[in-house]
C-alpha cells in the first residue's frame, strides 16, 4: 500500500509542480512522471540536509519542492 501512496503523491506533486512552474511544465503525462522523479529527489535532498517534514502532507510538499526543482532543470532542455 506504501509504494501505491508514493506514486499517487509523486503524481499529485508533479502536477501541482507543472501548475507552480511558468508555463504550465511539459504536459499532464510529462509533469506526472517527472513528479515521481521529483519526490525522489525532494526524499534525497532532505535527508541529505536533515529536514524531515512529517505525515502526508510533509511528504506531499518534499514531493512538490523536488518536482519544481525536476522540472525547472527540465526547462533549460525543452529550448
């Protein structure tokens, strides 16, 4: 049940990310992938730094700050 939540919030993220990001990012399919990159990244980075956020919501917004950083590198391919 865990990995499905993971996907559903890494989804929800890149969505929220896409609509966050100038420009609306690559496309509904696009940002959701990217999203589950994204929580990944946010999951790492955080860890790294030792920032924990608690809960859904923490885990929701680690999602969306890795997914806007996912999509903002992602930019500088799409010229």
């Amino acid at each position: 049940m865990g990995i499905i939540i993971s996907l559903l919030l890494g989804c929800l993220a890149g969505f929220c990310a896409g609509k966050l990001m100038k420009g609306g990012g690559f496309g509904l399919i696009m940002n959701c992938v990217l999203g589950l990159f994204g929580g990944a990244l946010g999951g790492w980075l955080f860890g790294v730094l030792g920032i924990e956020w608690g809960g859904l919501l923490g885990q929701l917004g680690t999602a969306i700050i890795g997914a806007v950083a996912i999509l903002w590198i992602a930019s500088f391919f799409k010229k």
